[in-house]
C-alpha cells in the first residue's frame, strides 16, 4: 500500500473507509515497513506493510478498494 490509497477493514465495518495517509520504510535492510490509515470514524491507525510478516495489513484484513 502506498499514500493515497483507499482501504476498508474486512472485520471493523464500523471504522469506515479509510485513506493511507502516510507511509514510513526503514533504511536498514530486514527493517518494518508501516502505513498510517486515517478512518471515516476519525481515528488514524498503523499497520505493517510488509507481505513476509505475519502480521501484515493484509492478514490483519485490511483491502485496497
């Protein structure tokens, strides 16, 4: 994902559509690459971006609209 993209969560209807708004990457090779997700109810939250984590925003249930 990458700033500007339009995202929803699978399990928090209540959360809304949200828009990436900020995306952070580490220099350092092996390092966490994060979005922040700004929500219709207002609320901006982090996720990692990044598909070898297991706890990616993906598996997490995050989807590009």
């Amino acid at each position: 994902m990458k700033t500007g993209n339009r995202v929803r969560h699978l399990r928090y209807d209540s959360w809304g559509e949200g828009v990436v708004v900020e995306e952070k990457r580490s220099l350092l090779e092996g390092g966490f690459c994060f979005v922040k997700v700004l929500f219709e109810d207002g609320e901006e939250r982090s996720f990692i971006n990044n598909l070898d984590n297991e706890c990616c925003c993906y598996y997490a249930g995050l989807r590009l609209l």
